[in-house]
C-alpha cells in the first residue's frame, strides 16, 4: 500500500507536464520581417509563423504607422504547406519608417492569442 501511495504524486506529477501541451496557446514563433529589424527595402507581404497550427478564419494583422496610421493590407490567409504560418499581401510598397504589426490568432485547441511587433524600413 505505501509503494501505491509513492507511485501516485509521480504519476500526477507527470500527468501535469503532459496536459500542458494540450493546452498551449498559438505564440509568434517568428516573422519577415522580423520582430524589431531593420529591413533595406519595402518587404510586398508579411509572414507570421506561430508555435502551432491555426484556425485561420479567426486570424487578424494589421500594420500601421508608428504615427497609428492604418496601411492598406489584404486578409491574413493561411500558408498551403503549414497551417501555423499567415501571409498578408500589402496593397502598396511601404515607405521608410517605422511600422506596427498587431495581430490576433485562434489556435486549432481554440486558444486566442494576441501580440504586436515592430520593424522599420530603411531609406
């Protein structure tokens, strides 16, 4: 009976680090351009890819000014090869400056997720 009563805190133990996974939330894994770059040329889109895959009908981005100025952007839509990846085409090449991409993501276990970065295009 005491080995029994050993053996149950592991078990439990265990069984919390395992559930953990299963409720994990969709978190920016990377991005072009990248969180706080500098990049030599306006970038045509935009590429968010996320620690697990998404549900991409709830996903939002949006890119502004750093003065708050809305750019022009198509709909978030899921990357064919990887359903943890989003593409959002600009409307028009950005210019130099400082830009804020914001965005809002429901991952397949239906967590919500939200977060913003900055990047800057040279002149």
């Amino acid at each position: 009976m005491h080995r029994i009563l050993k053996i149950i805190p592991g078990v439990a133990f265990a069984c919390c680090f395992a559930a953990t996974a299963a409720f994990a939330h969709a978190f920016l894994d990377h991005a072009v351009p990248g969180v706080g770059a500098t990049v030599s040329g306006a970038p045509s889109e935009l590429t968010l890819t996320f620690t697990q895959s998404l549900a991409p009908a709830f996903a939002s981005v949006q890119i502004a000014t750093a003065a708050g100025a809305p750019v022009s952007s198509g709909k978030a839509t899921a990357d064919p090869s990887d359903a943890a990846t989003l593409h959002v085409r600009l409307a028009q090449p950005l210019k130099p400056g400082a830009y804020k991409v914001t965005w809002h993501v429901v991952s397949i276990d239906t967590h919500r997720t939200e977060g913003a970065y900055a990047f800057t295009v040279a002149p």
